[in-house]
C-alpha cells in the first residue's frame, strides 16, 4: 500500500494517509498570542486543511485527542469545539493536560481520520 505524507517539515509530516486513514500530527497554533478559545479554533482551522488536502474532512474523523497546557482553559477550547464540531458526526475524543514544547501555546490537538 502507499504511503503519503503530507506537508514535510524537518521531524514530521503534518499527515500520514495509509490504508484508507488520515494520522495528523499533532498541530499547534499559528497564533501563539491568543487566547486558548482562539488558538483551538485557529488549530481546528488546520486540521480542516489537512483533511481537504488528503481528500477527507471532519465529518470523517474518527477519534481526536487534545492537550491542554491548562486545564483551566478546558471551556474556552469547548468553546471553539463546539463551534466547529458537526454534531452528527461527533469523533471519539479524549483531553489531557501536559505541557506543550513552547510554552505560548495553550492547545495541541492529533486525530485519524478516515477517507471516503
């Protein structure tokens, strides 16, 4: 079977897709100054463009899980959450707190994903 990586950086490829599923990486925000709300939704906003690229999207995933730096910011991420789950399609989830390698970040969220 193949094996595509998608978006190459030094360590890590931002995903895999192999055997009909999407493993992300685990993507942090591009903001590092906003707020947890902002950094979940600004990190959700990613993972959607890297199941559009390995042609799946949400609705698709099938478990996800998200680290806090805080786990004070567990409503301001449900927030954001809730704003881009479809609820029809709700993913298994877990949530943890650890800390993250750069210390501005306040989420960091992996997942798999199934394609079409």
């Amino acid at each position: 079977m193949t094996i595509v990586r998608l978006q190459p950086e030094a360590r890590l490829s931002g995903a895999v897709v192999h055997g009909g599923l999407v493993y992300l990486a685990g993507q942090v925000p591009d903001d590092p100054g906003a707020d947890a709300r902002g950094q979940t939704a600004d990190v959700l906003r990613q993972i959607d463009a890297l199941l559009a690229e390995a042609g799946t999207d949400k609705t698709r995933m099938l478990s996800m899980q998200v680290v806090l730096a805080d786990l004070a910011d567990y409503g301001a991420m449900n927030q954001a959450w809730d704003d881009w789950l479809d609820p029809a399609h709700r993913p298994a989830r877990m949530t943890i707190q650890a800390g993250l390698a750069d210390p501005a970040w306040r989420v960091e969220i992996t997942g798999i994903a199934a394609l079409p």
